[in-house]
C-alpha cells in the first residue's frame, strides 16, 4: 500500500469501516504488515488474511479461489477495476475509478490485446452484482464504453484523506520547505501522477506564459513553478518542454513528496494548477482546496463536478487559457479569497463517513438478496 491512489482509497474505506460497522464480518485479502501501519487498530470483527495479490498467475488465481471457499464469504468487493474472471461462486462488488486503460493506456496495447481486455472487462462488469463509481462522470462512462444498466451503478465519491483535514500548517512546518528543499519564494504548484493525460507539459508552457505576463507588469519576479510526482526521468519530454520554455532556472521537479510533507507544499503554494486532460474522480484539487489554495483545473472529466464553483475551469488544450487563469488567481485579491473560502466549504462536501455508510447498505442489500444476514467479506 502506497501513499496515493488506489492506497488512498483503500485506506481510508477499511478505516472508516473499522469506526462504523462492528456488526458484519470482513476478511481483508493483502498484505497485513503494510495494511496494519496504515489503518491501525480494527475491531475484532475484522480478520486480515496474508496474500500475495502481486503478478496475477494460475497460482495465484487457485489460491484465493482456495481461500474464498474456505472463508465461505458471501459478498466480495474488488476495490479496483479488473477483467479477469473471478474463479468463485459468490457474488462480487467492483470500484470503478476511472476507464483510463480503455483511453489514453490503450494505445499501447496491441490490437487483438486491447480487443480481449475490452471484452473480458465488459464480461466481468456485467458479472457484478454492483459497481462503484466514483463520480457520476465515472458511472456515465461506465454506461458508454460498457453499456452496463445504470440501475447496478452506484455513484460513491472519494473524499480526503484524514492526514489532509489537519487544518493549516505551521510555522515550523513551513520551515521544512525551506531546510529540506530549499523552498524560499513563491511558488505555483502542480501534485500528481506525471503521465500523458495530466498535461503537464502544458502547466510548463503556460508557466512560461505567465512569467512573460508578470514580468510586465513588475510583479512575482521570483515565481516558481514546483512539479511534485513520480519519477520524471522517465518523461523526457518534460525536460524538453522546460528547455524549450526558456523555464531551466524557474521551474522545478521534486519527484515523490510523503504525505506529511505535500500538506505542507499545498498550504504554502499561491496557487494549484491542475489541468487534466482525463480524471474519474481527481482528488489533488480538493487536496488543495482544504488547504484554502486557490485552484485552477480543467473543465472536462469529472473535475468539474468535484470542484463545483470552488476553482477556475480553463480548456485543459489552452495554454494562454490556463496561463490567464493562473495570472487572475494570483493578482486578485477579492478573487482569491472567494475562491480559498468556497474551496474550503466545497472539500468538506465530500466524507468518507457519508461513502462508506453508503457502501455498508448496498453490503446488506447484496448480501441480503442471496436470503442471508449481511456477512461482507
């Protein structure tokens, strides 16, 4: 378990389960050791089974087939999207996060590839007692590309993940931006996976925009750009895009940030850019947003609908579009602190109380229907 995505997840619906239900038993397939550090203590109607869910094999498909049947489980929920058949007999729920293999991911499969994973992804989705969709752009998605009836879709939303509600940083806090990272000027921030659909080349070139427009005008001489993900060396591109921006001294890629520390990156930023090209749900704006940063994002996907009025919406395809918006949201004082209120208001919308209480009864209703108690496992 990982501190982002589907980790983030998984996380934070076992912990909440733990608070919520000591009523229905549940058998937690994984890695107990990781899964233990995460969620802490759970309450005894819990039971955390060791499994390698790592590289699918025979073997492996065999084995939890074995421990299913020996579990004697009357509901499974799958907190992912999958295609492979499950080998068991019981009913199963799966989380759709978003359809990006069927996208932007496709492209590098091979034809009679793409053509059995579309299809044995369809298969199991209408195999599946419910889905889980993460926003409703997500559930009509799942609608489009798989025609799945849309009364067996659920729409459960995301939310934060408690170590972002902490309220604002501190002082000394702050201070690790600048002992660690030497993080001592104003900065726009972008946090997230770096791959093609987030767009990143973009905020670059946008970034440089922008710093042409400021520079005009006298202001943030010393405005950063800081790019937090995953490892950047394998997108050369970026660096290109840095060189070809004339950006070399301005902007500035940290790799992975621990949570701890990004809350702090979030709460110290001007501004948050996020101009994805494709997200089922996107949960760094509203990362951002509960840190009362004013955020700029894309106007597809389902950004829109987890953001509402809280950010600006700018064509993710737009460079001078995304450029301007950042510009207003940094020189705009009325304007920023509109949008640092309603983002707080608009993050707090969404809870994971409220989700996993939903999951809970579409549990029992499941369970219910096979004309035995609720028993998840």
């Amino acid at each position: 378990m990982s501190d982002f995505g589907v980790a983030t997840y998984l996380r934070n619906v076992v912990r909440t389960l733990g608070r919520l239900d000591t009523v229905n038993e549940y058998f937690l397939l994984g890695n107990v050791d990781k899964l233990q550090a995460e969620v802490g203590a759970l309450p005894p109607n819990f039971t955390q089974i060791p499994f390698d869910s790592g590289e699918v094999t025979p073997r492996i498909y065999m084995e939890f087939r074995r421990v299913v049947k020996h579990i004697g489980c009357d509901l499974i929920h799958v907190p992912h999207t999958f295609w492979r058949p499950l080998p068991v007999s019981c009913p199963y729920i799966m989380t759709v996060h978003d359809l990006l293999d069927y996208m932007y991911r496709a492209r590098t499969r091979t034809g009679i590839g793409r053509i059995l994973h579309f299809y044995m992804t369809r298969h199991v989705m209408h195999k599946a007692e419910r889905l889980f969709a993460v926003s409703n752009f997500t559930k009509q998605d799942i609608q489009r590309f798989f025609h799945v009836n849309g009364k067996k879709i659920e729409v459960i939303y995301n939310a934060l993940d408690e170590k972002f509600a902490q309220g604002p940083t501190t002082w000394e806090e702050r201070q690790t931006l600048v002992e660690r990272y030497q993080v001592n000027y104003p900065f726009i921030l972008y946090a997230g996976r770096i791959s093609p659909h987030k767009n990143v080349a973009r905020i670059i070139e946008s970034f440089s925009a922008l710093k042409s427009e400021l520079a005009k005008d006298g202001r943030f001489p010393d405005l950063k750009l800081i790019i937090i993900g995953d490892e950047v060396s394998k997108h050369p591109d970026l660096r290109r895009a840095v060189i070809r921006s004339g950006m070399q001294n301005d902007v500035r890629f940290l790799g992975f940030i621990p949570i701890e520390v990004l809350r702090i990156f979030y709460d110290a930023a001007k501004v948050f850019v996020f101009p994805s090209l494709y997200e089922g749900f996107g949960l760094p704006p509203l990362e951002a947003m509960a840190h009362g940063t004013p955020v700029v994002t894309s106007n597809a996907s389902a950004l829109p609908e987890v953001v509402g009025s809280a950010a600006l919406l700018v064509n993710p395809e737009n460079i001078f579009e995304i450029s301007r918006a950042i510009y207003r949201s940094l020189t705009d004082t009325e304007l920023r602190d509109r949008m640092k209120e309603a983002g707080k208001i608009q993050a707090e919308r969404f809870s994971w109380e409220t989700s996993v209480r939903h999951m809970i009864s579409v549990y029992e209703e499941v369970a219910s229907q096979r004309g035995r108690p609720a028993n998840p496992r």
